[in-house]
C-alpha cells in the first residue's frame, strides 16, 4: 500500500500526521512518502530539505522535515531559522544548507499544496484531528479505519 503525505513544515497539523504514519509505516507494510507541499510560511524550511535531498539523495528531504518538525513542534523551538539549523546538525549535516532558505531555485522541488493532504493508494483523504499523536494501536487502528 502507498501512502502519499504531502507536508508543510509551518504546519503542526502535517507534523502529527507525519508522525502518526512514521508510526503505522513501523506497523504495516506501507510504503510513505513525504512530498514537500509548504505554505508560505513554510517554503524556506521546505527549500533546506530539497537542497539536503540534493546533497544527500531521496531520504534527505523527510529527514530534514522530520528533525525540523522535532525541534519546532516536539521541543517547542520558536525560532523557525535556528530549528532548521539546529535540525540539520542532529542529523550531522552542514549547517551551510540554510542558503538555501532564501533560493527560489529550490522552489523547482517543491509541490503546491493539494485540497487533499494525504493520498492512500491513491484516493485523496483529509487529514484526521489529531490533537496528539496517536500510538500503538490507536495510531493502526485510525489508519485501517482511513484506508477501507
């Protein structure tokens, strides 16, 4: 089964559901994709990771997206620029990938955000309330309810 999450890296909402399928991907054979899709406000961020993708091949991107996320949403760091340079060095990368945050030739990478965030095998679907992350079975159990 493929599932297609397309993420925002201002959004806290694309964080827990980036979670949330980390989770069920550890659970049941699905493959996730993560597609860069920012906001405005998310698109510098979103520029960084397409760069890593280029340094460091196809996981850069999620990487980049998911130590960001951690730092911003997970340790609550507010500084939007210091979160992207502090996630790229816990995940051992040069920190000179922050030039490309101001670079619209990034932007190339990037997709536009769909109505639909998340596609399952696919079928677009709206991303569940998640006002915390589910676990365990609640995290399956919300999938398999998703993807009938």
């Amino acid at each position: 089964m493929h599932v297609r999450l397309y993420v925002d890296p201002a959004s806290e909402a694309s964080w827990r559901a980036s979670r949330w399928l980390a989770i069920v991907e550890q659970a049941r054979p699905i493959d996730v994709e993560f597609v860069l899709a920012p906001t405005a406000a998310g698109r510098s961020v979103a520029r960084v990771a397409a760069a890593a993708g280029d340094l460091v091949g196809a996981d850069g991107p999620r990487a980049v997206y998911e130590a960001y996320g951690r730092r911003r949403f997970a340790l609550g760091e507010a500084d939007s620029a210091s979160a992207t340079e502090e996630g790229l060095r816990d995940l051992q990368l040069p920190t000179f990938l922050t030039f490309a945050a101001g670079d619209t030739k990034w932007d190339a990478h990037l997709a536009e955000p769909p109505a639909e965030p998340l596609l399952i095998d696919g079928v677009p679907h709206s991303l569940p309330d998640l006002p915390e992350i589910p676990t365990g079975g609640d995290a399956t159990a919300l999938f398999d309810e998703l993807s009938r």
